[in-house]
C-alpha cells in the first residue's frame, strides 16, 4: 500500500484533506450515519443496564483518530465535503495553524448538534490529537501506541466512561493488545465498531474481544469504498489480498477501490434484543 505516513503527524489537517481527497477517500463518509445510528442504540442498551451510571451520555473513544475527523461528522451538521472544502480553501491556506485553530473552534461551535455526545481520541499522532482537542472536537486526547506499551492511568480514567469504541482506519496495525486495557478499564458494556480494509483479517482482534463478552458480527454487505488506488501496484496488492482473505474483489478491488467492511462486536443480550441487520437499517446504504 501506498504509505501516507508523512500526513497523519502534521500540525494541522490541511495536508491530510489535501492527500486524501485526490484520492477520494471516504471512509468516515460512511462510517457517519453507523456511527450515529450506533451511539443512539447504545444508549437505549444502557437505559436496561443497572441503574449506576445509566443516565450517563454515551462516552465514544475513537481509536486512531487522527486529527478528530469522525468526531467532526458525530457531533457536527457536516459532511465529510465539508470538511474538504473547509480545508482546501484559499482561506484555509493562507492561515497559520494557530489562526486555523481558531477559526475551527468557531466553526465546529457553530455546527454543534444537540445530541452530540463527549468523544475521547486515542492516536499516535501527537500533533493530530493536540490540533482535534484545540479544535473542539475531543472532549479528552491521548497520543500513546497501546500496541507498544501499557495506557496511561489518565487514558484508564478516561476509559472507564466509554460506552462505543470506533475505528475507521488503523485496524491493519491493532491487536487486542490496545483494546483489552480499555475494556478491562470501562465500568459498563462496550460495543467496538470497526470498518476494516477487505485486504486483511479481523480475526484476531475478535478473538481478543471476546474474553470482554463481546462476539464480532461482520456486515458482509454492503461493503464500502475506502479510497481510490494510487496506481495498477497497490490494485494488484490488494486484489491478491482480498482473494487470499477468502473474499471476491470483483467489482469492488476490481473496480479501482479498497473497500471495508463493517465489523460490530457486542454482548450477546444486545445481539439477541437487536440483530445488526436490523440496528443499521438504512444508515448502511448511506
């Protein structure tokens, strides 16, 4: 795959949307009305749990969150064009980050919904995660690899109000060594949703949800574009990959696309009260 390393650490999001959008890239597009549709169920769950804690709004942690991209489109009246045409602007471009920053928190204030719900980042990506809190858009940050080291007691306290874990990109580096802390930590069921590239297997991270109660379901269909391909290279890599995954890239990898799949691990008492056909509705064709 084409590596984009030199974008996911910058100061501010500009290069991000710049690189990413000449090659449409679009999965938090997708992952927008799941993940809406996700955090309303989740507080209907909770409303059944015990009474400690019940009331409280539905905390997110979105793992490699980058510069706060999937909190932007929870909590916000935007569209992830918005979002490029925000940062593509000559405007845009004329500013320094911190005049960004400021700008930002204006604009993300005044596209606040009603019903947006506290949002935790967790990255690598020290500079993404400190322009996303800057911004507005995570209620807390923390720039620490899990899969390197044990969290922080912060990001444990922190941890323990998260209700939905998200990932949009990044799963192709996780194990269960950076979830199971934070499962381990939370004081109420978590649900883990993750679009994962159709080029690798989940599997692991499944099993490794599993000693936490939660049993993975994949949404086999639809799957969904993730990004053009830069080149016949990377095409060819993963329509191999795909087809040595057990899976048919025709008319997705085929077609030009890596494409995800929508991966949602739960308790099975929330599975068996609402099967996952039924939780996306039509927020899976969106």
């Amino acid at each position: 795959m084409t590596s984009f390393d030199d974008i996911y650490d910058q100061p501010d999001p500009r290069a991000f949307f710049r690189s990413l959008g000449r090659w449409d890239y679009q999965t938090p597009r997708h992952a927008q009305p799941v993940f809406r549709r996700l955090v309303a169920a989740r507080a209907a769950a909770a409303s059944a749990e015990p009474a400690a804690g019940a009331a409280e709004p539905v905390t997110v942690l979105d793992i490699c969150c980058s510069y706060g991209v999937n909190a932007a489109l929870l909590n916000h009246d935007l569209t992830l064009d918005d979002l490029y045409a925000h940062y593509g602007s000559p405007l845009a471009a004329a500013l320094t980050t911190a005049e960004l920053i400021e700008r930002d928190r204006a604009y993300y204030a005044d596209r606040r919904r009603p019903d947006a719900v506290p949002v935790i980042g967790l990255d690598t990506a020290g500079n993404a995660v400190s322009y996303a809190r800057a911004a507005g858009l995570l209620d807390e940050g923390f720039a620490e690899n899990l899969e390197a080291g044990p969290p922080s007691k912060e990001l444990l306290r922190a941890a323990q109000h998260t209700r939905l874990i998200t990932v949009t990109g990044g799963a192709s580096f996780l194990s269960p060594h950076t979830f199971q802390p934070l499962l381990a930590a939370a004081h109420a069921p978590v649900w883990v949703a993750a679009f994962v590239l159709r080029t690798g297997s989940y599997q692991p991270i499944a099993d490794g949800l599993l000693p936490y109660g939660l049993t993975t379901e994949k949404s086999a269909e639809p799957t969904y574009p993730q990004r053009r391909f830069t080149g016949p290279t990377e095409q060819r890599y993963a329509v191999d990959a795909v087809t040595a995954a057990g899976e048919d890239p025709a008319g997705k990898e085929t077609e030009g696309w890596f494409h995800t799949a929508l991966h949602l691990s739960r308790p099975a008492e929330d599975i068996a009260a609402l099967p996952l056909a039924t939780l996306l509705g039509d927020a899976a064709a969106d």
